[in-house]
C-alpha cells in the first residue's frame, strides 16, 4: 500500500532512532522507499520485462482456494488469512454497503484478501430473506476477469442477512452467538471481527453500545469502520467522539475517508519524499500557491434533501480536500523506533491543521446552481427533495493559510461545487517565477510552471515547464512532461479507495484513516465559518449548469495570487502510437 511506505517499515528503521535533521529524515525515508518498491522478478512495464535481482513479494498456496493467496510483503504479512475472520456489515440494505462495501469485498475475496471460509453477515432493521438479500447485492458485484465470474457465485453464498434493532443488545446477540458456532467449527485458534458501519452516525453509539455488550470477539481482534460525517459542527463531533470513545479505543475506530485510499493522493507521499528534487522547493520561497479541486459535472439528481442537511463546505471539503492539503503541506514525518508506526504521518497532520486559523468569510465564495432549461437540466432549488428557498451552499471557494516557516504566506485555495463545466479532482501547485528570468530575457512571457496531480477521473502526474518555441523568435511557450497511469501502466488495475482501505484495516494499518485530533482539529478551522453563513443566511451566488462557477471564484484566486494560463489549463493525455512504444 503506498500510504504505508513510510510507516510500516519497523524492521528497516529501527536503528534509525529518533531521526532529528529534515535531511537524514527524507534520506532514511528515501532508502526505505528504494528498498521498498523494488519491482518483483519479471514485472512488466509497458511491455518490457525487467528481471530484479530481490521482490518484494511472496506468494502462498491456498489449497482451498481456487486462486493463490495474494502477494504479501515481509512488513505487511496479512496474519488474519490465518484466522477465521467474520465481517458484520451493519446497514447492509442502504446504498454505501451495496455499492461500496459488497463490492470491495468482493475484489479482497477474488485477489486473495480474505480467508477463504471467511463469513460477512449483513445486519439491517429491514426483514428479508438470504435470497432476497443476495438478489439485491448482486447486481453491484461486477468481476472484471473470467476468474472473479467464477467466484462470484461462491463469494454471495459467504454473505448471509440477519434483521434487527441497532439499539438491542439483544437482537445483536443472537446473530454473535451464532457466528460464535460458526468461528469454532472452523477449528481456529484465533476469530478475529470487523464491524462496517454503513450507517449515519446517528445510530452509531446505539448499534455500537450493542455491539459492545454483546457481539464482541474473546478470541482476537475487534475492529469499527465508520463513515462520514464525524459530526455536523465542533460541538457535536465532540459529544460524538466522546460517546464513541466511552466504547471502544482508538486502535479499535477505524475513521475512513475514501479520498485516502485514491491511487494518487496515495501517491502523494512518495512523489514528496521519494524524489529529491521536490523536497528543496517545497515551501514558500517557491511555491506561490496551492489549489486543491473537486468538480462535479452533475447535479443532486433527486438526493438534494440529504444534501441540503450538509452543503458542499461539510461534504467535501471539511473532509476530503482538507485530509488532501495536509498531506501535500505536513512536514517529513520522523521516524523513531519504539513508536506506533501507525501514527508518524497523522501526528505530522495534526501540526499543519493546528497551524490553519479560522477560514474568513470574506475569503470565501460560495454558489448555488440554476437550471439549464436547454439541456433540460434542472437547478438546485427545482429538486423537489430540497427545502423551498434554501440557501445551501453547492458551490464554494475557500482560501485558508498555513500559518509555520515552511508556507507563511502562501494561499491554499479549495474549491468544490457540483453541476459545473467536468468532472475533475487534482492537486495544483503553482512555482513563483525563476529569479532574474525577466532581464534575461527581456520582453518575453514566461508562463507560470506548475505541478499537477489529477485524482480523478483519469490518474496523472504532470508538470508544467517552459521550453523556447521552435522557430527564429525567441518565445517560451509550456510544455508539459506527464505521467498518465493508463498509458505508463497499461493493463494496470487501480485498485479502488475503498478496497486498498478495507484490506488496511484487515492488516491493522490505520495511517490512512482519520485520527480523532484530526477531526477536531479540522472542525475547528471549519465551525466558525459554517456558524456564520448559516446565522447570517448568508445567499449563495447563483450560477449556471455546466459552468465553472461563480465568476467571483475566479476574482476571489486572481487576487491572492492563482494564475490562470489561457483561460484555465486544460491537460490532455497523448494518445498512444506506435512510436511512442
């Protein structure tokens, strides 16, 4: 797992106790990196074998499995293949588990993820039989090779249904003590259980105070999935967290935040810390801003009564993009031995939360949707779902400050809205411009250079340079070197963010989930704000379906610096020949 790399290495680093200077943490880390992403023995890139002397990864037969276990590192050996292993899925009926959870189940079971008697009970208040239950999962449970086809038939046959109230010990009993039975018929020594909450977090504390009482395991680990949101203010995170925590410890709540399991944001930590000449410009001498995007190119579809309940700011970057801008701006995490691994980047996380004051109203712009009558697409308030008059926020662009040596005054800027212009999440970092380049050449433009990591919909990396344009006129021009995923790795399957998080907390890794300081801390930055626009009824900029935004957004970054190069930047992925190979 990428997000794993620089935290799961105790073996390779124990000597290197208590790492002081940013140099010999990022060297040490670059080592470990090395050693780490060592290709395996005739792995394929773009059609060439490479033949390494050292893998990284072994394969174990399974002799009960019609496919081999999968390949498992020596720092990250998945000990739970070994045991019997329940999954509870509560809230197993609703939208999340059907479409998410089942089917990243699903790709862990046919990759060899998860043992083979492995047992996952969905539990929900609705009543309904196993048939009836399989028959609604099914059609979300898509292989995507002819060997996982062959396995779906047995992977439903392991997901069975029980109904009950969330808040009886009880009802919840009764579906523990017949797992009970199942565990000890497989002639284990160890049972271990994760509980997936599917549910919204108002019935966290009840299922979870019945799940204490009565369905946990005696005889190895008990671990909680829960979803967003983690409350609807400060406040109410607090009383949340605070009930959650009377239950079960931190080591046991497992926060996720899907963004954290993207292939790219993944990514991030070894495109950092893995390559040396980002390291020396990442600050504020370089940097001249930072902009963090999530576009959506549609609507609320019909769900615009959830959705009013939240606003754009709650949904997506309170969460989302603020876990993205603390891992492109934490510091090199230090790495000392006789510590949780598991905590190095989230304790560098919480420093660059704690260095963000309060977002100001005035450096935001917030928008709303109208409809568009041609593409018969209709606005925000003509979702019958929403509130009369609602002044929820669908679109926003907020500028916030990390307030340390390293980025003082440098705008990070996230922006987030739906039915606008595409669909798009990235990364962008824009560089000041080269010293003295304006007198070296004298009446030419040198466009801004930039780094930008695409999150989706088509994974990327490419940086912005300026070269002269060929011809006899001296005119720089920008050029672009990239790494597109599908084309570098062609044939390569990205793993999904929730199936790369699932298996993390089967191997007991939470790096890449949420740390309860985490969350107050981003509460903190976020309360004050939502409090006012929502005491004030502050009115949303209208603005239209399919656009960009509200033109103030474009004034709102053109004023703390954000450069638009030709309108904005549009990258496009070279199209594959056959000289390119």
């Amino acid at each position: 797992m990428l997000m794993q790399t620089l935290i799961s290495l105790r073996d390779d680093v124990g000597h290197h106790c208590c790492l002081g200077p940013d140099s010999l943490r990022v060297s040490a880390m670059l080592s470990q990196l090395k050693r780490r992403f060592s290709l395996g023995r005739h792995s394929k890139i773009q059609g060439k074998e490479h033949d390494t002397q050292h893998s990284g990864h072994m394969s174990l037969s399974n002799s009960n499995s019609a496919s081999s276990l999968p390949p498992v590192d020596e720092h990250n050996a998945c000990e739970y293949l070994h045991t019997a292993l329940t999954i509870f899925v509560i809230g197993a009926s609703g939208d999340l588990a059907k479409k998410k959870t089942y089917p990243s189940l699903f790709a862990l079971y046919t990759m060899g993820y998860l043992p083979e008697h492995v047992v996952i009970v969905g539990y929900a208040r609705s009543p309904k039989n196993e048939v009836d239950f399989r028959a609604q999962i099914a059609p979300y449970i898509k292989p995507k090779t002819p060997d996982a086809e062959a396995r779906k038939e047995a992977f439903l046959a392991k997901c069975i249904y029980r109904s009950g109230n969330y808040d009886s010990a009880e009802d919840v009993g009764k579906v523990s003590k017949e797992m009970d039975a199942l565990e000890e018929a497989q002639g284990l020594p160890v049972a271990n259980r994760l509980f997936y909450f599917a549910i919204p977090p108002t019935v966290f504390v009840p299922i979870g105070t019945s799940i204490k009482k009565a369905a946990l395991t005696s005889r190895g680990w008990n671990r909680l999935i829960v979803e967003k949101p983690f409350g609807h203010d400060l406040d109410s995170f607090d009383k949340l967290s605070q009930d959650m925590g009377a239950l079960y410890g931190e080591d046991e709540i497992y926060r996720i935040d899907h963004y954290l399991g993207k292939e790219m944001v993944q990514n991030l930590l070894v495109l950092r810390f893995g390559n040396a000449i980002f390291e020396p410009i990442w600050n504020r001498n370089y940097v001249s801003s930072v902009t963090i995007t999530f576009k959506e190119d549609i609507g609320t579809q019909g769900r615009g009564g959830y959705f009013d309940s939240f606003g754009i700011i709650r949904d997506v970057m309170q969460n989302h993009l603020l876990q993205v801008l603390s891992l492109v701006a934490m510091e090199p995490p230090v790495l000392a031995a006789g510590k949780d691994y598991s905590n190095y980047i989230r304790d560098e996380k919480v420093k660059v939360l704690n260095c963000i004051q309060p977002i100001k109203l005035e450096n935001t712009v917030l928008g709303q949707y109208q409809g568009d009558k041609e593409r018969n697409e209709p606005g925000y308030l003509e979702d019958p779902t929403v509130p009369k008059g609602s002044v929820t926020p669908t679109f926003a662009t907020a500028i916030m400050y990390v307030n340390n040596q390293r980025w003082s005054g440098v705008p990070f800027i996230m922006k987030a809205g739906k039915a606008l212009n595409e669909r798009k999440g990235e990364i962008r970092v824009q560089f000041r411009p080269p010293p003295g380049a304006a007198h070296m050449f004298p009446g030419v433009k040198i466009p801004v250079q930039e780094l930008v990591l695409r999150l989706q919909p088509e994974e990327a990396v490419y940086m912005k340079m300026n070269v002269k344009s060929p011809g006899l006129q001296t005119q720089a021009i920008s050029s672009e070197l990239d790494l597109s995923y599908a084309e570098r790795y062609e044939g390569a399957e990205v793993p999904d963010a929730y199936t790369r998080l699932i298996l993390d907390v089967l191997r007991g890794k939470q790096a890449a989930f949420v740390r309860d300081d985490e969350l107050r801390a981003a509460w903190k930055i976020f309360t004050p704000l939502l409090n006012q626009i929502e005491s004030e009824k502050v009115k949303p900029l209208p603005y239209a379906f399919g656009s960009r935004g509200p033109k103030e957004s474009d004034e709102l970054v053109n004023r703390v610096g954000f450069q638009y190069h030709q309108g904005e930047y549009q990258w496009q992925p070279r199209v594959r020949t056959a000289s390119a190979l």
